[in-house]
C-alpha cells in the first residue's frame, strides 16, 4: 500500500531524542519494555476515521481546504473504498495498531435506510480484507446519529419515536459492523441527545427513552455474541447547548439510575473534560475511582477558547497527568486512545497528518516514560500515603467501617483539643513534577 | 424592636406597580392568592445571617467597606447578640418569615470547641427567644467548616482523622441547633470540601470519608428525633479549584453511591449552577426530575466573572424559568428561597440592605405571577404535549415499557422509512416568554 | 411578491400588546413617534442576507437542516436571483427598511475573478431594480474575506502578498456595489483576520498590512466618490484562536496607531462583545465615547457557551441598555440596527424567519419606549450626575483643566482630611431599571 | 541575616538537573553566560512583598491560614520592621536581586495622611539601610489605593474630587519613596480603576480623570527628578467587574488618546492576560510590537477557574513562549520578572515560600535556555521568514510603503490568477517546540 501517501514510503521510524526528522519518532519506540508490558501494550493509540480521513478543513466560517486525493472519484462508494485504503495505508505507515469509525465515516448513507445497510455491510468487508492484510484492528466503532439532518432534535431522545426508532435501527447495524469487525469496544456519543432550550424539552422523559435504548443495545448485543465492551463518552456542549452527558459524574449517575452500570465504562476525552471546566486528569480520575474508565480519546483544547478544537496533544502536563491515572489503575484493558484529534484548518497537507500524530504518540510515549518514573520512585506516592495516614490507624478505620458517631467524634475532639494543620505543599509537588520533565 | 434601622420604622409596604416608594413593594403582596396559596404561601423567602449581618464588603483586594452599628461593641457575645437583634428586627420590618444561618454566624467561635458549642448555645436561646416573640422561623441551620483555619484541606474530606472528627463535632452541635430552634431543614455546603491539586489528593478516599460523615449525621438526627430535611448545596469550584458537589447531576450520583439518596435532597443555588456552566433552570429542573429539589438559594451571578458574585436577584427571565419548575413540581415543600446574596461592595448603606432585598422579593413575586400565567394558559405546555405526543402512542409506550427490540426498530423503518423533520420552535417560544414579561 | 413566503400574505401588523398573534407587532409600531422621531426613524432594522436567506441550519456536528424554496434551483446563478428575491419579499413583507450583505451572499464565486465580478454586477443590477421596486435600501455591504480556502491565513494579514492582492480586489469590487446600490455604511469584519498560533506568525507585520488595506479603501472610496460611513466590526475570537479586531478598545487603538481615526467608526456586534468578556452595553458605551459607535449587530449570545450562537435579540435588559447609549448619543446616523441572528438548527420553517425577526424587532421597539422613558423620567442620570457633582466644581474643574498638581492635591488632603464613602447604589438602581421593565 | 527562615542558613545552591534537593536550583545558575549575559542579567527576578510577606493565606471563605514569625509583634510598626527584615533575609538566602512593594506593604496606614506619610518615610529609610547591607536593590514601587474603604469606588476615577485628591497625595509619596530607594520603575495597577455597573457609572468622565492623575505624575517624576519607567499594568476584571486598564490593547489605546504614550509602558502580568482571554505569550508580544514592554508579572492562573489564582510559574510551556518574546526585543531594561505570586492557602509553611519561588526561578531559567535555543537554531524563525517572503519583494515592499492601490491588486490578480494556499504548518511547529523542551 503505497497510494496516498507516497512521501512516507515505509514506516515511521524510532530514532531517539537526537533526531530532528519530523518524520521519525523521538520517544515512541514500540518494543520497549516500561515496567513489564511494551510501549505498544502500554500505549493502544488508534487512528480516528472521521477527522484524519474524512476531515476537510471546513469550519463555521468557511469551506473546505484540505485537498484529499482520496476524495477525487465521482461516486461515493468509489470515495469510501479509497477512503477505506488510505486509512490503511496511514494506519500501517504511521505504524500505529488500531483505528476507529462512525458507520457514516466508512460507508455513505443511502438514499433508503436499507441502501445505507448495504453500503455500511459492502465497506466491512473491504475494511475487514484490509485488516487481515496489515494486521491493524478496530479500536471500536459507532453510529454516527448527529450529522444527518433527522436527528436535529436527537436520536435517542428524540420527541419523535420514529427518528428513535431510526436510531436504533442504525445502531444495530453499527454494533453488527463492529462485532464483525472484531472492534474490542463500542462508543456511544450523544451529539444531538441534549437540549437547546428547556421551553420545548421534556428532559426527565428523553433520559428514560435513552435509557431504553442502551437497554436494547446491551441486549442485542447479548443476542449477537458481542462482547466488547459498551462506553459512553461525556460532552457538555456543542453542538446543543447542554449535553445530557455533561461529565463523568452525569453519566455515572444516570448509568446508576437507569440500572446500566454493569454494562457501560466511559470514553474519556480531553477536550470534553476542559469544556465541562474539568482537567482531562479530574475526569479520567472520577471515571476510574468508580471503576469505569474503559478508553481515552486523546486531543486538546485551546482552554481560551469556548468550542471544541480538538488540537494534537502535545502538552506534556496533561499526557503526564494522564499517564499516571492510568497506569494506577493498571491499563486501560480492551480500551486505548484514540486520536480525536484534527489538524488545524490551515495545515492543509497530507504530511501534517503525519506530523500531528507523530507528535501525539512520542507526547504520550514521552508521558508514559515520565508517569511510570514518578510511579516507581514514589515521591508522590509516598506523599500521599503519608497525608493520609491517620485514615489507616484506629479511628480512621474506626469511621470508615460506619462505627463511628457524632458522639464518638465528640468525645475525640473533648480529649484532643485542636489538629494541627499541614502544610500540603502544592508547589513543591509541582516542582517534583517538573523534575521529571 | 427599632433599634438599627431606624430609618424603616415599620414593616416594608406592598403599593402596588404605580409606587415609586423604594421602600415599598410592588408585587410582593403577601396576602394576595395565586392558584390557590398565598404568595407568602409560595415564598418562603429567607434572609441569610451571614451575607445580611455579617457581611463587612471585604474582597480579596481591600477590607470592610461597611460599617453595621451592631458590630460596634466590644466583645464577640455582645457584638453576635446585637447582630441577632439586628437580624430579627430586619426580617421583621422586611416582612419576611424566616432565616437561615451557619453557626459560626450566630455565635463567635471560642478558644476551645467547648466554648463554641457553649457560646453557641447562648446564642440558640436568645435567638429562640426572639422567634417566639416575632413569629419568625428557622428555614435552615449549617455549620461553618470553611472559614477556619483548621478546615484547610477539607472537613469531611480532611487527609487527618483528627479534622474529620472536630468537624463531625461541630455539626452535631449545628444540628442541634437547628433541632432546638425548630429549623425545617438542614444544609451542608461543602466549602473546603474539594481538591486544589490531584498530586496530594487521593479524591476516591475523601468521597468515602464524606460519605461516612452523612451517615453519621442521619442517624444522629434519627436519635435526637430532629426530622427536617438534609439538603446538599451544590457548588463547582470556588473555594478549592474544585468542589466534590459540582453540580446536581454530581451530587445525585454520589448520593446513589454512598446508599443516601433516601435521606437527602438538593439546595440549588442560582450563581453555584452558572458557575458550573448551566443555568439555573437547569439545576432546578435536573433536581426536581429526580424527585430532590428540596430548597433555593436565590441570588444572581455575572456570566461574564468567573467567581460567585452573590448578587440579588433582579432578572425576571432567570426567576421566572425557575418560578416555572417550582409551580410545575408543587411547591418546595419544606424548602424555601434563601437569599444568598450580598450588596455590592460599595453599597454600604443598611438602606441598601432593605433596597436590595425588596427588589428580589419583588422580583421573584412578579416571576411567580407570570409563570402561574403561563401555566394557566398552557401554551408552552400544550406545545411541549404535542410534540411528544408520540411517546403516549402504542411504540412509544412499548418502548418505554421495555417491549421493544433493535430488531423491531428496524421492522418499524423499514415499513415507514424516513422520519419527517418538525420545528422545535425555539424562537416562537422565546415571544410567548416575552408576550408573558 | 409572494412566492416564497406566501403564509404571510401581507404586511406583518401592528396589533398591540393585547395580540396573540404570532404573526403580529406587540410593540413594534413603525409610525408612533417618540422622543420627536418615529419609531422606524429610531430603528433603522436591517435583515442579513447570509443568516436569513443563506443560512442552512448546518453546524460543525450536522449538515443543512433548514430545505429553503430558493434554494430549489439547477444552477448557481438562478439560486443566486431567487434568494434576492425571496430577500425583498422577506424584507417587504417584515416591514423593514434595509438590509446588508456580503458580496459572496448577494452572487456566486465564479470560476475566476472575473467571472465572480460579472456574477457580482448582474446581481446588482437585480437587486438595484428590487430596490426601486420596493423602496427598501441598502444599510451596508461588505466582502467576504474568509470563506474561500484561499483566505485560510488571512486576507488583508495575509503572509502571501498574492492573497492581500486578491481580497484587495475583491473589496473593490464589493464597495463598487455598494456604492451603486446607495448603500450608506460599508463594514469590514476581519474573519480571517488573527492568528491559530504565534509560532508562525508575525502580528507586527500583518498589522501594518491591514494598515494598508484600509487606507486604500479609503482612497478608492474619494475616488469613486462614496460617502457611506466606513465601519470596523470587532470580534475576538472565532474563526481564528485570536481575532485582530478582539474588541471596541483594540479596534480603536489600532485605528489610533495607523491614522485611520477619521475614516473609521464601529459596528458593534452583541454576541462579539460577550465573547470577549464585555457586556454590549460596555462595548457600545466605549464606542459612543470615542465617538465611534456607528452601527450595531443585534443578536444575543449564550454566556454560557463559548461560540457566536447568533440567537435574535429577546432579551430586555440587554436591549434597554443598548437603546441607552444609542439615544443618549442621539442615535446611529447612517447606521442601524443589523439583525446579524439565525434561526436555531431546529427552527427549520420559514415562518420561524418571521417569528424570530418580529420577536427581536418587538423587543427591541420595547426597549426604545422603555429607554426613552428613562432618560425622560431622569432618575437615573439625575443620580449619576450628583455622583460626579463635585468635578463640576472648582477642585475638579483645575483637575480636568490640567491645573491641578500632586501637591495641590496634598494640600487638599491636609486641610479636608479623610473623605465620606458614599453608596454606590446598585441595587437601587437595578430596581429603578426593573420599575421601568 | 538569619532570623526568621533559620531552616534556610545560607543561600540557595545552583546543584544541576541532578539534584533532588527541593532547596537547590537545577537550572538556575546566575553567572551561566546565555548569548553574551549573564542568567542573573536576563533575568532580574524580584520578589514581590504583598504575596511573599504580606500574604496570610485568608481568601473569601476563610482566614489567615499562614502563621508568620515577623507578624508576632504588638504594634503595626514592629511588624513592619520585621516583616522588612525578613523580606532581605529571604531575598538574599534565594539570591535574587530586586524587590517591589506597595507603599501599605511596607508601612501601615496611619489616623491621618501624615501619620500614614512618616510610617512610609521611616520604613523608606530602614529599607536603604537594609539595601545598603544587601545590594538587593528596588525594581519597582507603587501605592495601594484599592485596599482602604476610601477608594471603594476608584481612586483616580473616584466620582468624588476628595477621594481623587487622597490617591494623588498618596501617590506623590509612593513616588518619592521609590525614588528615594532609587528604584528601577514604578507601577500602576488600578486595583479599583474599573465600575461594578455602568448604571451609576460616567466612564468617559472617569478616563479622563484618569489621564489628569497620570500627567500629574509625570509632572512630579520630572520635578524631583525620577528618572525611573512608568508602568501600567493590564487586568480586566476583579476587584471590579470591568477593570479599565482591560489588556495591553486598551492600555495603548488609553495611552494614545490621553497623549501620554511618550511616558509609560507596560507590566504584563500572566494570570491577568488569561483572564482577559488572552495567552501571556499574546500580551506580551502587543506591549512589544508597540515598543512598551517594559516588565512583567510572572505568575500563572488556572484556565479553569474564572479569578486571579496568581499561582508560581511552574508551566514551561507558558515561559518559554515568554521569554522568546523577551529575547527577541532584547530584554526588558530596567524591568524585571516580578514574582506576583502567592502560595496556595493550604502551602503554609515559610519553607514553601522558598519551594515556589525556586520552582519559579527554575522553570524561567529553563525557558531562557530553551528560548535562546531556539533562537540560535532558527528552525521557527526561519520558517516564519520564509512563511512572510513576498512582503520583502516588489509588490509586497510597494504595498508596504503606500505605494498600491486597490486598481493595480486587481490588475495583479488579473495577471496571476487564483494563489496556491500553504500549509500553516502547526503541528509541526509544536512538536519542534517540544523537541527543545
């Protein structure tokens, strides 16, 4: 496969820190061994199909200005079987092990919903040819249910049980595309379940019909055999004013209240957490305190600026930050990181895309490198296990077994009189931090 | 009593909308029926002890701009007795029938926790005393544990047994209070209840901590026989860079967590629900959704400041959008509208005090008038009926009651194919709002 | 003309506040006179061509949703000429007097520039007879500088001399259509005007470029004889990270640092000046007191979201602020009021064109009445100018007249001492306002 | 010296990237030649008072939390002399060489000007004496006029001539006193230089009292022979709700309209520039594109969180975007890098004093050598050269000098047609950017 992107004729190459060839990797070295498992265990990145493939360069404010040569056929399907080998052409070249997709990024809707089936059952069978030939795997796939102009008001959520049950007939198809695919995930991203404004929407009646429709996605995947593993993936805002998965404790609570928690972990994206004002770091924690950080979609965004920019990650704080949460809880598991991320409008080539992921991945080569050096030395570790060691002795344990009272407490404070306050050293810490960058 | 503000010599006038008088009302007419109660009925409208009275207009650049004459006294108990005075003179004259305080508000802090509680009780006794001979009530009692020092780095939430203990200490006394003075609820509001860095924070132990905290507050509630109802006061960030009560959606998933969602309900407050990007309707209308909308917080924040201004009320579309979940739930039960809101800085003036409180009164009066209008009429609801009215035909209601399939959806699109697109109607509904102010 | 909006027949009526008429002016009523003008003479409303007949209802998540009439057509050209006339039937029917446009709204991009320049005469000379025909005119024009991929950079700011060149011929020809079609204002807002990153760029220089670009719009226009009022429309962010023309002060400065001052005022935008942390009433007050408030977008943005949502205007307090300073500047001259708004995604019919334009134009002749009848009643400004009274006497004429000096003011202070800290009122004022609402 | 930070006996060691030592510098090494200076020459590191010294830990919710050895006196005057004591032990231990203060920094308020003018004089002359001892020396002085109550509404822009007249007095001795000290620069910030509502403000009047404070300062510097830089430093909200002095832009904007440009330039602070919606790197390069970088603020804010957080410098990113600025204008003068910093309430050690600011000196020292790297390299500046070429060829350098027209751009494009659009390149801009860190 040498079609697309014939200025990178083989792989992306591992050079070392001393290379200043933007094509060749810096930090990202994938047989590396950090802490017993490879930087390419460690690190499952996956290539996104809708903002590397099918990304133009449009914005609000004007066209498109990224010229792809695999756009340049006259039918549509002959664009998605390009398409289709670009991706894997990228992917292997790129040297990354994954990818992901929406069902309308591999294949074109149709002009009937049996055509756009067809269209989605042809395109698998071409991706999954491209996958037996390079090895490269389905990180996960989803429907998209935002861009087509039925679901303005929502898909699950919809005021209309027709456009719902569209949905979900989408949905199964996409989840059969993914199961044939072998994608070790399934992602749901509400772009239209949200409201613009409360004065026509029922929200109390929309969050119990898309508690309808997991439902039905956990059962047909049970029916099916799928056993990959179900998330969602939060948003605040953008493209409707509220998003009804704001944040990681929203999804959580309606997981909980809607008898899903078994079935569903969270995607967490970086962007999303910065837009709901919450460091990436705060949400991939509340999500793996709870047991349910499943994947990452890796990008950045421009915290001056109030939309979704999915920029490269090349901060080395947040991928740190991210890193150790992490690789604290072990892994991700059959989840990864997925580039959602674009290239800037005016990055207009198709070597920019391989500079920005060239850039994620030593980022979060980088990062993992740095996260797994912190972890093993212990400073920070030891910090905190030191802050926090009353809570292990007699009356810590005491109050966290529930038998404690008020009274007890009381009494505590009648013989102990005042605590002394701790310092808790923010900035010595961060200094700590930087010594490892 | 007339004794600090004397320039109010008697209670606060309704007039009517041709008055001028900025010590009289023009909508807040206590007596006057609406649907059936009173507006006194509908506004349990509170006045907050510590903005009200112990508000000095310090910020974070410059110290007390006013200058209360019951803080001209020397001593901390005879200083906190004025101020109760004050208090109950104030929300006499302003015709209010309750307040709310913390209990650092009503009596000074002493040297020891003994003399807290000690001083504590002086205070709950004249402060009895004065609700006997005025009629006023207790909305709600809170405890104070953010403003001393010792709360640095959290109560509940504290790395150190022995501040989890002093704070479990001084609720029980709070709550005791409240019991005593017959307060209809209790509030906690978790200021230091958060994290400023992740690298010293292990944030999973400290939901675990707080979570044991209520519990003990529920049983010891459960033993003195005190029945109000526990409320939770959400707030994003402002203390600590962030606070574990972010949000509604937050707080409800930590109650489902923690098994105390039969025992709490939510205290929303207006400029605590935009500083975690959402409106207050929203707040509202996610708490009231899950049954927990127990009580308000009224007030006002700027959108374009990124701090909790604690302004007045005085917007007629933020009171009437809320006035509309209120009347559309029932009322707040046990709950009321608690006027966390403070005078400008440079309003320094105890005339200031009566001028900001009547245009809030007046305010929310006048929002209660016009949403009790829009409901009557129903044109927002008919509409609202109407284009979820699919949801009360046979496949929606299968749909909800969990008798459907992806593999019936999809029958379901193939027999009727493409759904048709509706107008969600945003600005039309926007006129019917204005035709309403 | 009625073949596009033929569910309105006739004129939009004038019917009062007692109307419940969807279709009908509560408060707009173009002849009643106030303040010695009619109301149509106060505000001069313009409909925006691109939002209004241009718009698609896409977004950057979903595709055009809004299926237009005069969008119906084979050919460019033909869509072209069945927009300008569903424009004025719009606009005739609306009972408004003006509208604005962009070259690229008015006629289609041609092959070459020449071809885009004859696209752009022929339509003129349509719009020209449309004029005649209906006697509505032409508020402002302007070019399109930042939807063509060829402006990605920059047009004016450009770093490739070649682009400059070409929006250099472009605006030319677009001036020369305004100038033809009488209009009497001609914009330049700079979409593409600022920077994605510092890392490639050098704001010094492309700042003098813009210099450049603007002085000879100047010469062109003294060449070719047209008098319209040149007008600078800041925004700060959005298309790019950082938008030169962040805001009303950053416009003025730079105006100020390329002697461009005489030949320049602003176009101030409502959603704009909240992106950049203003409220409109601060951007138009900042304007007004440079002299340089020539004419107003009028839309409403979300403050809690971070893009333009450009929603219409119904929001009373912001509007009764703005009609504030346009009346107390004695209104806008050649400038008006531009409904630079769209319909939501969801608001798909063309009746939601005219609920959302009556809507704004209700609210804003609202306002008018009410902020007229506050600068008449004086309460307000008689308060403002006790406030500053003292610089209207001797201490403070000798300051303002530069004849004061730190150590007369010295000397002032050891003989007056400490000086009286008055209330700021706020919250007084805030009721005034709603008194009035 | 060796009283109050006796865990710190003598000065802080440079030990090298190897040292683990919390009380060493890794990268800051004062006599270290970058490109022909000297570190401590580059950067003029100064401490600033109010946080370091002055600074209690108290915020809106809660007390002093910090416990300071030289605050443990009985008389204002006794702390004001040990607090000056500690301030040169501690500068001289960390081995920087200026410090700032507000003139109520260094002496207390007295009853009356007079009282409060002979605190400043004595404390004046004991900080010569101590300067003498010490070589430390003065980079810039300013007088506080927004903490006293008197200047609630503004100090130069105070609607009361008597509260104008007290902010000049104070400032003809904050400007002796500096002088007296000799220092570098002095400084404006106008803390209280803003409105909370534009209802009771007359903002045109207000800036041009402004501009009369700021002649008659320049007026007093001539006369006694001050020789030192005028700073105004840019904030845009807090303490008010719209401060004047908004950013650099407005700065310039103000200075230009009130003819004082000749006389001041600018201190840009980094958590000031964010919460104007700006990146440092931004304001920084405004102030110097127009000549008026004149010092800097350094600090960093926390883009989630909506106040000034004025947190130590720890980001590396953000400083080496800095310090290209400052590199490429040649340095700062007789500025410096003010450490506008305070440690988190919860840091309260005097040991954490020393962790934050050589965390802060550390990661500038760092940035200096990344930047003078990638000045010396020219990758970036190179691409930017080559990015910008045709405005150094003939049409571009025409354009430039004023010598084109909008006749000969449409010619051009009549005889080169459409342009070629280039890649912005920006990904790969940021990872070169990284391949330096």
């Amino acid at each position: 496969m040498n079609r697309f992107f014939t200025e990178v004729p083989t792989n992306i190459p591992y050079e070392g820190t001393a290379s200043r060839d933007p094509l060749a990797f810096r930090y990202f070295n994938p047989e590396q061994v950090v802490n017993g498992k490879t930087m390419e265990e460690h690190l499952r990145f996956s290539v996104a199909y809708w903002h590397t493939f099918k990304g133009s360069g449009q914005d609000p404010f004007g066209g498109a200005s990224f010229d792809r040569p695999w756009n340049r056929f006259s039918s549509d399907m002959d664009i998605a079987k390009a398409t289709c080998e670009a991706t894997f052409e990228f992917v292997t070249k790129l040297g990354v092990r994954y990818y992901c997709f929406h069902d309308r990024d591999l294949a074109p809707e149709g002009q009937t919903f049996s055509e756009s089936c067809k269209n989605l059952e042809a395109m698998v069978a071409l991706a999954k040819t491209f996958q037996e030939q390079t090895g490269v795997k389905l990180l996960w796939g989803t429907a998209n249910l935002f861009g087509h102009p039925r679901y303005t008001h929502g898909a699950g959520t919809n005021p209309d049980v027709h456009v719902f049950a569209y949905a979900a007939a989408q949905i199964k198809h996409a989840i059969a595309a993914t199961h044939e695919l072998n994608g070790e995930n399934y992602v749901f991203w509400g772009g239209r379940e949200g409201y613009d404004t409360l004065l026509n929407t029922d929200m109390n009646k929309e969050a119990r019909q898309m508690a309808r429709l997991f439902h039905m996605a956990v059962d047909y995947a049970a029916k099916i055999g799928f056993t990959g593993q179900f998330l969602i993936e939060p948003k605040p805002k953008e493209p409707t004013k509220h998003q009804y998965d704001y944040d990681a404790a929203t999804v959580l609570n309606f997981l909980q209240t809607y008898d899903l928690s078994d079935h569903f972990k969270l995607n967490i994206e970086a962007n999303h957490a910065t837009l709901a004002g919450h460091s990436f770091a705060h949400e991939l924690t509340v999500a793996s305190d709870a047991g349910k950080l499943g994947s990452m979609d890796i990008n950045r965004g421009d915290l001056l600026l109030g939309w979704d920019t999915d920029q490269f990650p090349t901060d080395l704080y947040d991928t740190v930050y991210a890193m150790l949460v992490v690789l604290r809880q072990g892994g991700l598991g059959s989840g990864g990181l997925n580039f959602d991320a674009k290239p800037k409008r005016g990055s207009i080539g198709t070597e920019d895309l391989f500079y920005a992921h060239i850039g994620g991945m030593d980022t979060f080569a980088r990062a993992l490198l740095i996260a797994d050096q912190i972890i093993s030395d212990g400073l920070i570790s030891d910090f905190v296990a030191k802050r926090y060691h009353s809570w292990s002795e007699k009356t810590g344990k005491e109050i966290l077994a529930g038998n404690a009272s008020f009274e007890k407490m009381e009494a505590y404070i009648n013989k102990h009189g005042e605590p002394v306050l701790q310092s808790g050293r923010q900035e010595y810490l961060e200094n700590v931090i930087n010594s490892y960058i």
